[in-house]
C-alpha cells in the first residue's frame, strides 16, 4: 500500500506515516518499493513471526498467552492479505 494511502486509512499524517514506515522498514518488518512518485509498503510476516517469536522466548519467558492476542491479529492481517492479494 503506498505511504500516502496508509496515512489516510489510519488518520495520521503523512510526514509521521513515512517516518513510522521508515523505522519499520529498517528494523526488516517492511519492504519498500517506488511505483512511480510514491512508495509503496508491504508486510513482511515472515521477520514479523520472528519478532514475535523472539518476545514470546525472551520477553514471556515462553508463555505464549501474552502474545496470544497479538498473534491472532497478525495471522488474521496475513490470511486476509493472501486472499485479496494485496499488498499491506
């Protein structure tokens, strides 16, 4: 999803969205590409899974019911992007 279309769907401003993704994508949690003037994100639930793997051993001390929410989200947000076909 471009930058621009991300900032509006979640009301925040275009100048914190590009700076949020930024840091997103330099952390490996999103991919970048440039169509044309805008650049365009998408998730990358692989190293997504790996944080989350990563606080559940180190941060839960391995009880996955803390992270259960938040795991539930992701896996609902990648199924849904796998049956649109659209990039996140």
């Amino acid at each position: 999803m471009a930058a621009g279309d991300l900032a509006r769907a979640t009301g925040v401003n275009f100048t914190t969205a590009s700076a949020q993704l930024g840091q997103l994508s330099n952390a490996g949690l999103v991919t970048s590409r440039r169509n044309g003037r805008s650049v365009v994100y998408s998730a990358d639930y692989a190293a997504a899974r790996g944080l989350m793997a990563f606080l559940l051993k180190d941060c839960c001390q391995e009880r996955p019911e803390i992270l259960a929410p938040l795991s539930d989200m992701a896996q609902r947000a990648a199924q849904s992007e796998e049956r649109q076909g659209r990039l996140l």
